[in-house]
C-alpha cells in the first residue's frame, strides 16, 4: 500500500524528519519557528502572524483546533462526524502555511 501525502503534509513531514535528525536545526526550530519556516518557504512571513512550534513528550499530548470557518455552522452532528467539515489544504504556500485554510 502506497502512502501518498499532500504537498503540505510532505513539507511539515520534511521539517520533522530534519529535526529529529539535526539537533541545531531542532533548536532553531524551537526558538525561532517563524525564521526557519520564512527559509524553508523562501518568503517573508507577515509580521502579525504568529508561528508555534511544540514539542511532544511521551506523556503530554496536544490537539489543533483549526479557525473555525462560518459556514461550517450549519453542519448537522452527523456530518461534522463525517468529517465533512474538515478542509484539506493540498499545497505548500507562504499563504497555506501562515493563513487559515480557505480550501474547506
């Protein structure tokens, strides 16, 4: 079975594999998320966007709650269980990255 990722998850699955292998690399991702994600995407990121890089520990676990889009209001129970509320954002952009999902 072949696996097949978005640009996007490729992109933060990259970012990963490198900080766990490169301990400086990992430390500057910690310390400074916004400047090694503006070299990873080659682009400036705005200065009123915030970037937050957590780490994992193996008894701390942490949930995304992504913005919240108005027309998702009106989903019924089953369909939010359905998970036909969550968008998928294919591509690697300066925007996708720093911007709230428009794809749903």
């Amino acid at each position: 079975m072949t696996t097949r990722f978005t640009e996007r998850e490729a992109f933060i699955a990259r970012i990963v594999s490198r900080a766990w292998k490169d301990s400086d690399y990992r430390s500057r991702l910690l310390d400074d998320p916004k400047g090694v994600l503006a070299e990873e995407l080659g682009t400036d990121i705005p200065a009123h966007v915030e970037v937050h890089v957590l780490e994992e520990h193996p008894d701390v676990r942490y949930l995304l709650l992504p913005h919240q889009r108005d027309h998702f209001q009106a989903l019924t129970e089953n369909e939010l269980a359905a998970g036909r509320s969550v968008p998928v954002c294919p591509t690697v952009t300066s925007t996708a990255i720093t911007s709230p999902c428009d794809c749903g």
